[in-house]
C-alpha cells in the first residue's frame, strides 16, 4: 500500500486525486491547497485529511506526492520532495525555465526518486494504441507527422499573462507527443520554424501572446513533422495527429460522446468531440496514475520522465525564440 | 444514506457490486451468494461484508437489495424482497415464465416497494441520446426500427439449455429496445412474427434452440420494426439500431475500444467493436444503477420498470410461439 | 458494330439511350416513342432517328432492341422482338403478371436470343463489390442479408395506382438483390412473410397500397433475409444492404456527392445520400449496357437474366398475398 | 459551335480529348503530336484528324487550342495562339521559369483571348463545394489551412530530372489550393518556409530533389497554411484539406472508388482511397472543359486565370529558395 498526497486541490488536483482514491493499492491520506476550504472539502469527499507540504515531507510514511498545485511552485515541490525522498508524480510542465526544469531533473536523479511527468495524452487510449502499432512496425518507418491541437474556446488573457505563452503552455503536449512519435529511436529535432498570429481574441495580442500556431520540425533522420494549434474550434476540442510510414498511416481520431449519427434534410451529422480536456482524456489521467504505481512497483521506467519534460520545454523555448525572430532555430 | 445488499457474486454481481461502491450516498453493505469464495472475494474487495439472503431480508438497516443470482432464483427473491419491504434492483428477467412475472409484479406493488429492472441498454450513452432526441420530435413520428444484435461468439450449448431459448435468454433485451423506441406513446404490438436457424453451432440444435433469428412485430399504429440477431459475429459484438421517423432517421454504431484508423496496402481501418457486453455496457451498468438511486431520493418514475420487465417476455413467449408454429401470432 | 433501338424516350429510356450513344462499338439508330416530339428531341441530341417498333422490327439491320417503355408494353415488345430475331435489353420487371412474364422467357428461348433484364442495382460499383467478395469467400457463408431500401419521397398516388403495387413496382429491386446475395449457390426463397403500412401519405391506402413495408425470407438453407423499405427518407434515396457472413459482414453504405465534412456547433455533418436513383445508379445503368455488349460479344452469360426477372416476379407477388393474408407464404 | 484541336496526345491529352469530344457545342477538329502514332490513334478514336500547331493556329475555323503537351512547350504554345487570335486552354503550369509565364500572362492580355490554365482541383467536387460553403460563411472567416497532399508512390528519378523540382512539379497544385482557399478576398502568401528531406527513394537524391516536404504560409493577414506532401502513401492517392474557420472546420476527405466496408477479426475496412488522380480527378477534369466553354460562352471569368498560374509558380520558387537557403522566405 503506498500513501500519497496531493498538492493541489484545483481543476486537476481534484482530478487525479479521485483518481488516486480509486486505484487499488494506494491510499490517499492527504490533500494540500493554500485554498483552505477547497482542500478540506476535496479531502473529506474522498476519506483524506488535509495537510500541509510541511506536514506531508516531513512525515515518513507518506510514499508518493502528486504535484497539482499551480505552475510556478513546480520546481520548488519537485525539489523539495525529492530531498525528503519522495517518489514524485508531477504534471507538466517541470517549469516555465528550462534551466530551472534541468535543475530538478538534476535534483531528481541525485535524491534517486522516481519521478514521472504528467504528458497524459501520452496515455490517451487511442493516441497509445496507435504509437504502440508504430512502435511494431505496423506502418513501416515514420516518415512525416500531422498534429492538430485545438481549444474549444480561449481562455481570458488574464491567464495567458501567467502562462509562459502558447507554446509552453498548449503545445508542450503536441512537442511531447512529435518525441514520443517521430523520435523513440534517438531522433531528436534538428531545426524549428514556429508562426502564428492573433486570430481569435484581440486581447490576446496585448498580453502579448498568440492564439493560432504554426509549427514545423524536421529531426536529425529528415523526419518531418507539422503541428497546427488554435485556441478557439467552434466545434469542440479537436485532438488528432497523424503519422506517415514507409508502408501505411496511422490517423488518431477524436472521440465522441455518443456513436448517434441522424440523418435528415440537413445532412448526416454525427457527435462533435468530446468537450474539452476533463472528457477527452478522462480514462488517460485514470490509465497515467495506475502506470505510474506499476512502474514504482515492478521498477519499469516511466512512459514519461521528467527528462521528456525538459525535452518538450526546450522545444517550446525554441518555437517561441522562432516566432519572435521570424527565423528558423537551429536546435 | 442507502445501505445495499447484493445477491450473486457471479460475472454481472460482480459489476453491481463495484459499482454501487462507487455510488455516493449510497454503502454496499453485504454480498451474498452461495458460492462461498466467491463471495468473501468480493465483499473484501469492496469493504463489504458476507452474509445471507435470510440475513439481508431481516436486517431492517438494509435498504436495497440487488438481485444478480442466476435467473431461476430472480421471482423467489423479488417476492420475499418485496414482503421484507425492500427496495429492489433484479437485473433482466424477471422470470422465465410470464405468469410468474406478473406474479413477481403484483407482490411489488402490493408491498409498494420500488423495483427496477436492468435494462441497461437503455442507460447505454448512444442509445439513450437517440431515445432523447426521438422524444424532442427530431426525425418527426417514428416509423420503423430495425435492431441488430449479434454476440461474438455462441456460448456452449450446455449453458443454452437453461437459457429459456434466444428470445428469452438474448432477444429480451431486444423486445425491450423496441418497446422504449416505438412504443413510448402507449402503442404496443399488434402483430409478431418470428423465424430462425442453426448456422453457427449444430450443438445449438439439439438443446434444441436457434443461432440465428429475425423477428419482426407490427404494431397497433401500423409501425413497423424488424430485429435480427446471431449468435456470432466473427467482428465482435455489434450492437446497433436506427429509427426511420418522417422527418429524419436515427442511427446508433458501435462502440470502438481506440479511434485508430490505419490505411496501408489493404484498405482503411478502424477498430471492431467493444469486444463484449462488459465493455460495451460498462457505463451503461454505472449509469442505471445511479438512476435507480436517483429515482429513489426523487420519487421520480424509473426508466425500466418491472411492468417493462413483464411485457418484454411477453414478447419473447410470442416469438417462441411464432418459431414453434411458423405462423404469425396476434397479440 | 451493333445497331440498336430504344423503345422509350422518358426518364429511363434517355438514360439508357445516352448511355448506349456513348458505347464504343454500339451504334444508336433509332429512338421510338408514341410522344413524337419526346422521340424526336432524344433522337437529334445523339445523332439517331425516329422510328417505330414495326419499322426497327423489320429492319433486318438492327441487332439489339433496348426496351425502355411502360411497364405494359414489355411482354408485348419482348415477345415481338424475340420472334424477330432482335436480341433484348429489357427495363425491370418483365410483366407485373408472372404467366405472362414466364410467357415472355419461354418466347425469348425459343427464339434463342439474348435477353437482359436491366436490373441495374447488381451493376452498381459498391454492391458489386460486396457481391464479389462474398463470392470469394472474404466473410465465410453467407447467413444473413438485411436490406434497407427507400425512396426519398412519395410517388403521387395516381401514379400507383398503375405500378403494381410496392413489392411489384419497388421491391423487386430488393427481391433480385436478395436472390443475388444469398442463393448464388442454388439456394432458393422457401417461406416469405411480408407486412406494410400507410405512414407517409394517407392517398396511398385508397389505391390501395402501402408505403412502408418489411418482408422476411427464409431460404431452404436456413439463410435469413429481412428486407425494410420506406417511399420516403427526409435525408434522401437510402440503398443500403448488409450481409453477414460465418467469418464477417460486408456493408454497403450510400453513395454521397462529395466527402465534405464540415464541423461546427450543431456537429459533424457529411452529405446526404445521392438523391435518388439517377444520381446513385447512373455509374450501374452505364456498366450494365457495357456488360451486355460485352456479353453479346463473348457469349458469356449475363448478368441478370430473364430468369432472374420471373423470379424476381414470383417473389414480389408471395409478398402481395402475405400482406393481404397476414400470414407466411410457403413458396 | 467551337471548333478545337488538342495539343498533346499523351495520358492527359488524351483526358482532354475525351472529355472535349463529349461536351455539347463543342467539336473536336484536330489532334497534333509529335508522335504520330499516338496522334493517329487518339484521332481516330474521337473522329477527328492529325493536324499540326502551324496548320491549326493558320486555321480561321479553329476557334480554341487546349494545350496538353510537355510543359517545355507550354510557353511557346500560349504566345502563338495568342498571337493567332485563338482561345487557350493549357494544362499546368504554365512554364517553370516564372519570368517566361509572366510574359505569357502578358500576352494573353495583350491579344484579348481567353486563358485559362488547368488547375483541375478547383473543379473536384468535393473541394469545389468546400470552397462554396466557405465564400457563403458556413464556417465563418478563415483563420487556418491544412493541405495533405501525397502520391501513391514516387515516378522515377528520371522523370524528376526535367520536372524543375518538387514544388514546381507536385506543390504548385497544393500552392494554388492556398490561394484558392486562404486568399479569395485579395489575402495574399507574407512569408513562406519550406522544408522537406529524401524518405522514399534515394535515387531521387541524385537528380537532385526531395520527395517528402513541408511548407508552412502566412498571410499578409496573419492566416496559416501548413502543407505536406509525400510522393508515396503505400494505400493510395492521398488528397484532402481542411480549413479551420471562426465558426467551424470544412474537411474534404478522400474519394473511394466504392462505399463497401468489410468487418472481420482484423477490424472494419474501407476501401483505399481512389488509386491516382486519373481516378480522383476524373470528374474534375470532364467540369473544368464544361467550365472553360461556359465561360467563354457567357463571358464570365475563368475560375483560375494564367495570373493564377503565375501566383502558384511564385510560390513554388520561393519553397525551393527556402528550401536551398534553410531560411523563412519574405515575399
């Protein structure tokens, strides 16, 4: 039985403290948030107590933290926990800084604690299902790779000003899944061109950020890859890639929440995507928590470590340096 | 605070009860089933505790009990539910025999305790969406239904022979469809016609019983639906149906475990359906439990009621009918 | 070089007019109708002349007559044509009366001409596809067929009053797609029950006819077919038919006019089906008059023979009599 | 009456000719080719005659030439019809060297004939109804295009050698679909970056060429476009878009040659997408000569105009700049 703690009892703390509640084997015994009355009442729906980092670093029966808490205080927990010892479960990113991010990977590996990054979509059941058929050669060596990346709708540019930029705070995930897809083998990127413009919401242009984006990389092996991101699809949030090979494609389709199709007058019109990350990647942020205590338990590596979070920072520092240069990064 | 007992420890007891351990408001409090082990497995896996049906019945802390035994123990345990005062939940059928059905109904309603049936189907996310918008009036007046429903593979011929014979054992839920879709306007069948074959098995023939049917039923408002069933579908389970109404038509597809679509030399292609009903109907087993629960804190009507239960077998006793005699029957 | 004449220069008989200007190795000559002026337009636009059927009879040069007339007109115009020494292309059905269809068989053998019956639905690129795969084995036997079938909107009454009635005038399409599917090997319709009703426009029942109908045939094989056919579909002309087989199933889906998808708040929404049968089956009528050129040349034997067409006619009139018997016809 | 002689007896004259012999009001006077035989071939089979450019330019009753020849003759071809007062249809591109087509361009204008270059992807159905619900405001502005566009497998190195490149030979249809889709109201490409590598074949790095590429666009009004192609997709010819607009997503998939989907133990299959764009564009080629004729009838614009030819060539010699220099174009 491990025990665990969760810092953070926002959005996604409460997410993958349900998820911990539920997981045979791990006991969630203590929820931490700044917001008092959102920890306690997290803690009392799912049997836990509420605490402190303090308390909870410095208790020794607690196994395992899961890092929830905003982005800012990341590389400070991660730290922290590993020089209590702690094994760490951390969601992306490591930190805005990608010298701060390698100072805790550096820290991770010298307290020799296990620690996991939370790419969930790499946990996504049809995005896994279909990397697992590249990785059996299903499709023949890859060759190109197609992401799509879309917001239902963008947030207010309050929380852009707080959020590093688009690339480092949207396409972290789609620069973790084009390593994930296009480089298992030891490729890495060899160059980057990133564009993009102000199309959906003028307020963004003054915070300043963007909210469509343009993303080219090729690898070192002339693997290329294109990633296309807006904040905004009228129609839900879409999340497809698609990966060429020497002998077929593999196309990751986004999920719907019923399989009704109606036909009449106006055509045949079928679900739109599941409405936004919380439904989409439901069961992925379920699947990513049981890997991570597999792994803890057989000793197996992470599907996602916290050396894939710096990787996916410096490819999101590189696109953000192309979009301000109007230049190609050589990386 | 409900306190829930379960009768069966068995593949379908098994779903019951970890879903009503995830309930909130509601403590599965017992398991019962005579296979010992079985039951002790399960009650210690939910934090439940073992106990008997005598025991249940007489325990005036238990609330509800969940009846998930083998069919031919379902109208005994309703009966003596009901007399204990008990609220009930009994997965489909009632009971082979419609006369003991009706009986089973009446003891509900004299003990005026509550009694669902588990229809899941209609809990199904997909075929509950087409329900709804059949009701909004969005294809106009439903027309005609066609069913099909077809398991991936024919169970042994030794578990067939208790089984009552597909209509009872399989199309039950299927005469259960098109009762919710065409006839939620107090339309009921008028006219029934079924025929069959053994294609799949030669074992199945001399249970005796079919493989293979179709069925079809008109109703007293001339509308028209047709079922076809088999016992094996080399892709998986294909669970689909479409109503044609006059302005429209709805079609429900298959589940797919990944949205995977793979295009090489052979062709394009997406993943078979969900393998079996327990991947199908998982949260269609989630969702009508909490309904019955909802139901029960609201007073509001449940969507499946044992009177649904009755007229299903009615339909089922006809098409055995109708297979004996070849001959259409009136009802 | 063969040279042939149309009898018909409506709808249909345009189409195959048209179609058999543009053969190579086919010489359109004549064009007969009793609307003159309808004759004579056809006849200019593809280089041909006006005649009569006495006239292009009597022309020992005219190899091929394509019949393309009212219903009433084929026997007689088949009849007259085999005495001839015309081979024939015949428009479906035969005659709405079987002796005289059987009649017109035994005309056409002993004359020793060829004669086709143009039905063209066994030519269209998607069914004959699924025809061929099922030939070669790619599902296994076949045991069960489910065909949908239905027009985008009502005929007016006064013209059904004419046709036949549903199974003679619109069925018998699905009657020869039944025969084609599942008794390839010999096997043939053993019982049929067919029931219908008026749901789309009350005129129809004062023909009296129906307008929504569903057939059930049980082969003497045990193979099942349930057939489902509407006048009206709000989302235009519906031409479906699935087969299942012991090792799969091969589903023909409507053919739309473009791949379109367009994604916004209310969904996904592809096109409606082609809008009736010009649209969907204009690639069938071309490919059936090719083939039967081509069988002509080779003295391979067609497609769909005359045969065909009968029994086509003897499955259509069962129908009639189950309907207004309400009971199961043993063929 | 038009009276028309066809330059070019090759794989895509020979569509021409075709589809010319074929249209009303149009007739089909010469074919010229260099190689006789095929010019005789053609000829005859369209009842037309062999003629020569110098014959058919002097002739007074030739009222249109389309141009199908080797695209090295295309810019000599357009100057002398031009100057002999003909009207010009002319597959594309109108020369590899942009300077040689603007002089084209130019005297075109000066001649007051008609032009019109052959970009038949505009009149593909499917993309032609894209565009028309785009320009109506189905999906609002357009903010962000995504160009697939691969062949199903790469021609010789040979070939390559005189095709002046990747993006002259195979992008400068996917170029002109970016103007098409993106810049319909006077938006025009701001930047350009191209990049691409040798993934299929080797060989083709010797002439020297690539055949796998990326190109990503910005409009002067801050619109995306991200193109990628490959000479080799193992199941097909692969071309689709989708346009992303403010109030929803126009996807165009690919064509299939038939609607069959075949479900077994590996899954549920689609047909391959059409095999090459002799299938795919087949109707596309047949509207776009409809198209030419109707505009010079009606005196309407051309739906793509040689200054659309010179535009996609403009953009086509930026990719390869790019390409060579590894730098972000300015245009």
């Amino acid at each position: 039985m491990k025990n665990v703690a969760v810092f953070g009892a926002g959005r996604i703390g409460r997410i993958h403290a349900t998820n911990l509640a539920a997981l045979p084997g791990v006991r969630l015994r203590s929820v931490c948030d700044p917001m008092a009355a959102q920890a306690a009442e997290l803690a009392s729906q799912l049997g836990a107590e509420v605490s402190t980092p303090e308390a909870v670093l410095a208790d020794p029966s607690i196994d395992v933290v899961a890092i929830a808490s905003p982005t800012d205080t990341h590389s400070e927990l991660i730290t922290r926990a590993a020089a209590a010892g702690k094994h760490i479960f951390c969601e992306k990113p490591v930190d805005l800084s990608v010298p701060r991010a390698q100072a805790c990977a550096q820290a991770v590996r010298a307290a020799g604690v296990a620690c996991m990054i939370g790419f969930q979509r790499r946990f996504d059941p049809t995005f896994n299902e279909a990397q697992q058929r590249l990785a059996r050669g299903e499709i023949g060596a890859p060759e190109m790779l197609v992401v799509t990346s879309r917001d239902p709708g963008a947030p207010p540019a309050q929380y852009l000003r707080g959020s590093g930029g688009i690339f480092r705070d949207m396409l972290i995930h789609d620069f973790d899944i084009f390593r994930w897809i296009l480089c298992s083998d030891g490729d890495e990127a060899a160059t980057l061109y990133a564009t993009g413009s102000v199309l959906v919401d003028p307020a963004i242009a003054e915070v300043p950020d963007i909210d469509s984006s343009v993303v080219t990389i090729r690898t070192r092996k002339g693997r290329l890859a294109q990633i296309n991101t807006s904040r905004r699809a009228a129609y839900g949030y879409d999340q497809r890639f698609e990966v060429l090979g020497s002998t077929g494609m593999l196309q990751c389709g986004n999920h719907r929440p019923t399989e009704v199709v109606q036909s009449d007058a106006q055509g045949v019109r079928a679900d739109k995507p599941e409405h936004f990350f919380l439904q989409r990647y439901r069961e992925a942020y379920r699947l990513e928590l049981a890997h991570f205590f597999e792994c803890l338990q057989s000793g197996r590596a992470f599907r996602t470590t916290i050396e894939d979070g710096v990787a996916a920072q410096q490819l999101a520092d590189a696109a953000a340096q192309s979009l301000a240069s109007g230049q190609v990064v050589v990386l």
